[in-house]
C-alpha cells in the first residue's frame, strides 16, 4: 500500500503494522488505521512545518492510501489531535477523510443558528395555528351572562315599541259612534317614543355587532402563522455546508416531517408589549435554534437515527440515512469464511440475546405550556412487552432489558373539531348574523369557524418544547396520527427489532481471504452472503499486505421464533 501526504510519496516506519479496521456496531467507524498513529519519517517533516506554517495545526493534511490494486482510500492528518514531533519523524493521527466519523466531528458542532449566519436560506413553510385558551368555562360564562342580557334588552325594547305604534295606531283611528277624538300633543309624544324606542333598538343592534365581533375575536382568534421546516430539508442543507452529499430514501419517504421550533424572535418588541390580535407575526425564525429540542446537525440525524431506527453510513463524501436492514436487500457481496477456531478445527459462536428487551417505549414529549399536548394522550406513546409463549418456571424467566425510544419533540395538535365553547358561541353568531343581516347588515361570522378546522391548535402564543407534525399545504391532514403516533412509528420502523425476527448466531475472530476490491465493496454495504444466508458483517481487520480479513458478522437463527410473543400494552 502507497501513502501519498498532500501530493507527496511517503513511507511510514510502522507500515507492516498497518491494518484497516472498519466497525459497523454502534457509530459506525469506517477505515480506521490499525495502527494508533502513523511515523511519518524525513521527507514528511517539512511538509507538515509547512502546513502548520501556513494553516495552523487546525486543518488536517490530505493523505491517501492507495491499494496495490489500485484502489485510492482518502484519509487526513489530523495534527489537532496531539501530534508528536521529533527531529527527524512526527507520529500523528489519521482519520478518515469523507467518513462518518469525519462527518459527525463537524456536524455536531454546526448550530443551524451557525449556518444562517453564513448565509444559509432555508425553505421555511408557513404553518396555520390557533390560540384556543383552556379557560372555556370562564369565557362560557360570560358568553351567557352577555347573551342573557343583550337578548333580554332586544326583546324589552322591541315589545316596548309595539305597544308605542300600538297605541299610536288607537290613537289616529276613529272610534264608531264618536267620531275622530284625538290629541295632536298626545300622538306626538308618543311618536317621538317610538322613535327614541327604535332608536334604541338601533343602539342596542350596534354593540350587539361590536360585542359579537369582541366575542368572535376573543373564543374565535384569528387564524396566525408560525414558520418551519422539514427534517429532510434541514439534513440537507446541514450536508450541503458541510460539503457533504445527502442521499436518503427514508427521509425522501418522510419528506412532509415538519420541526416548528419554539416561538422566539430576537430583536422584537416583548409579547407584553402587544395586545393579542396583534400577535400576528410568526415568533420562530423557521429553523432549529439552541432553545429548541436540537439544535445542531448531528443531534438532528441522531435524533432520526432514534426515532426511525436508522442508521448513517458516510461514503465518499455521500451521507446515506436509512432503516436499519435498509443494505440487507440490496447486497451483492460474498464471502467465505474459515473456521474461527483454527486450532480445534470447530466454528464457535454466541447468540445476539443482548438485542432482546423486556420492554419498549416509545414516547413523544408532554408540552406543560400547552395544554393541548396534556390532553392529546393516545397518539403521544406506545409500550410493548415481551413474553415467554411457554413457561415452565415462572421465577426463571430471564427475558430483561429496556429499548426506550424517547423522540425529544412534542406532537403537534390538529384542530379536529369545534369544541363546546365554540358551539355554543357558534349558535350566538348565527343569531348575530340573523340580526345583522335583518337590518340590512353583512353577518359573516358562523361561515368563518368552519374554516380554521385543520390548523394547528396551541393553548398559548408561546411554547416550551420543539414541535413535530406531518404537513400538507401547511396543515395536518386528518389522518397525520395514524402516520406519525408513537404506535405508527413503532410498527413501522422498530418492529424488526423484536427478538423473535431479529435472532442471529454471532461469530467473531473468523479469518477470510479477502483483497482489497472486495474489502472496499463491503464499505458501500457489509452484508454479505456466507454459507447461503444473508448475513451482517459486525466488524472487519484488512490486512492487504497478507490479502486476509478477520470479521465478524451475524448469521440468521431462528432460536427465538416461537418462545416469545410481544404484548402490546398501549398504543
């Protein structure tokens, strides 16, 4: 294997100690160098003072490695991790240029806070949202004192000014036998009193349409917007700075996820400083900031990591995100093993018993600054249980363990239906516009409650925890639970994961004949049929110098398939 240090042929003293290491359990580690640092010898010295000279030590050197058949693996020397120098060598560290682990390295540390600054510009949605307050019996009540006295004024004064033009009427009509008797003075008056009593009427009619539409503002807000945007777009965008390539089927799948981070604004006027029909500018900036549940890069793919149970595969400078047996149907690759006790002539292996758990949970965040999440119960968590089929001992059932899928977002909430209140006040308004229109008005508000059906309902103007919905044209769809509930999630994505479908045999230490084509293929996917299954390759040592490997891998086992059964207890 050919070393070349930013364009220079170098040979480290430590080759022949060199082995490619690659580990596909827990972050995955792609091409770690054996060694636990490379000895660059004379003619690398100056290179790395002139890099220092000109970069500093905060930028790593471009190295590669390149195969004796040909292939070229891209790495750097990283000289801020704690290089050593000498006179005539410097031991450094090198990582994997393009890798995951590279990758992680400087998404964890890019805010999209960070990224605006630069001037990154999102793709913000507009997402309709509501105020409904929980003070319904407060406001019922007033609602109904109103109502009652408004209505009962209304009735007083119309029944006052019929009995007026009554007596008008008795007053101009001739009486048989007598004659027409009347008092100019008396008919009068009781003309100026219908028309004060109309008057009234007329008063009455116009704070009944001021009150309603105080009453209409106050039980119906307007219609508001916040701004957010979709997980995919964020990943992307987070890829696109890095200089990284995004290349997801999951997320395309899930590319109506939308983030509402919390509601804050810097450089506005405080909320206190507004009445609230004038809260209607959106207080989020549209992307994730450091108030929200995540807020850098690498949290967010973590986070989808642990909701979708996903995994991240980095290569060549492609981020893949996807499900975790996503590479098990689509491998190519091949391998034959040896024995992995070469000196009993026996294979040995262990069963994946630690991939079982007694208990999953999956669980969205409860928002206890917005109510609505407190009643929003069912969809928000899923629980599952593990049982034996058979026990014979009740007190020797070892089954244990807890896979908890805590998502750090709270469930968005769709406004499905007018409430009680609103019925009620909605009977009010019909009244109103009755009135109104009688009197050669334009009553118009019952037609616009149906309209806020589907917005996003929240119990006050701010909100503590980063909010995750499922849009369409900026609202919820009826049936974005059934897409996104915590149960939805579980059967989706995590059921591959009970025990009785995910059962292996777990071999280690198991040496193959291997170069380096074929160690770079398992790169791009490490499963691989061995011994006619489809197996998952755990870990790879690559010596290319010996043309060998020693992997270990998980083989297909049915032990589980009928001993347990998985209980649902809530969904």
């Amino acid at each position: 294997m050919k070393w070349i240090l930013n364009g220079t042929l170098v040979t480290p003293r430590n080759v022949l100690n060199i082995a490619l290491n690659t580990d596909w359990t827990g972050r995955i580690s792609e091409l770690e160098i054996e060694a636990d640092t490379l000895i660059l010898p004379r003619e690398a010295v100056p290179i790395i003072h002139q890099w220092i000279a000109t970069y500093g030590p905060f930028q790593g050197i471009p190295l590669q490695a390149i195969t004796n058949d040909g292939q070229t693996l891209e790495y750097y020397v990283d000289l801020y991790d704690d290089p050593i120098f000498s006179d005539f060598e410097i031991e450094v560290k090198v990582k994997k240029r393009g890798g995951k682990d590279n990758f992680f390295d400087n998404a964890d540390g890019t805010s999209f806070e960070l990224m605006a600054s630069d001037g990154v510009i999102f793709n913000k949605i507009d997402i309709a949202y509501l105020i409904i307050k929980n003070n319904a019996v407060e406001l019922a009540l007033s609602l109904g004192i109103s109502i009652y006295i408004m209505a009962k004024e209304l009735v007083d004064q119309i029944i006052a000014l019929s009995v007026t033009i009554t007596n008008i009427i008795d007053a101009v009509t001739p009486q048989t036998g007598v004659g027409v008797t009347f008092s100019i003075g008396q008919i009068a008056t009781m003309i100026i009193k219908a028309l004060l009593q109309i008057a009234i009427i007329a008063l009455i009619i116009v704070a009944l349409i001021k009150l309603a539409q105080q009453f209409f503002e106050l039980i119906f807000p307007k219609i508001r917007y916040f701004q957010g945007t979709t997980v995919q777009h964020l990943i992307q965008k987070g890829c696109d700075y890095l200089g990284y390539t995004l290349d997801s089927n999951l997320l395309q799948a899930l590319s109506q996820l939308t983030l509402l981070p919390v509601p804050l604004v810097k450089d506005k006027d405080s909320i206190w400083d507004f009445i609230e029909n004038d809260l209607n500018f959106a207080f989020t900036k549209g992307y994730l900031t450091a108030s929200d549940s995540v807020s850098t890069v690498g949290q967010l793919i973590r986070e989808v990591e642990n909701q979708f149970n996903a995994r991240t595969r980095v290569r060549n400078g492609v981020v893949s995100i996807e499900i975790r047996n996503f590479w098990q149907f689509i491998t190519p690759n091949q391998v034959i093993p040896a024995l992995n006790k070469q000196s009993d002539r026996v294979n040995k292996y262990i069963l994946n018993t630690a991939d079982a758990w007694k208990r999953t949970l999956v669980q969205y965040q409860t928002d206890f600054s917005d109510t609505h999440t407190l009643d929003f119960y069912d969809p928000t968590d899923a629980e599952y249980s593990t049982e034996p089929t058979l026990i014979a001992n009740p007190d020797l059932v070892t089954i244990k363990g807890l896979n908890n899928v805590q998502i750090p977002f709270a469930l968005g909430v769709r406004k499905e239906k007018l409430n009680w209140i609103e019925k009620l006040a909605k009977e009010f308004f019909d009244v109103c516009d009755e009135v109104i229109n009688a009197f050669g008005g334009n009553g118009n508000f019952s037609s616009q409650i149906d309209d806020r059906i589907g917005v996003l309902q929240v119990s006050q103007q701010f909100f503590s925890k980063t909010k995750m919905l499922w849009l369409v044209a900026g609202k919820q769809p009826t049936n974005y639970a059934s897409i996104i509930r915590a149960s939805a999630i579980y059967n989706n994505y995590h059921l591959i994961n009970q025990i009785q479908v995910n059962d292996y045999k777990v071999f280690s230490d198991v040496p193959v004949r291997m170069n380096s084509t074929e160690f770079v293929n398992l790169l791009d996917n490490n499963y691989a049929e061995i011994d006619g299954l489809i197996c998952e390759l755990l870990t790879i040592q690559f010596f290319e110098d010996q043309s060998q490997a020693v992997i270990s891998y998980k083989q297909p086992y049915d032990y589980a398939d009928g001993k347990v059964y998985v209980k649902t207890i809530n969904t």
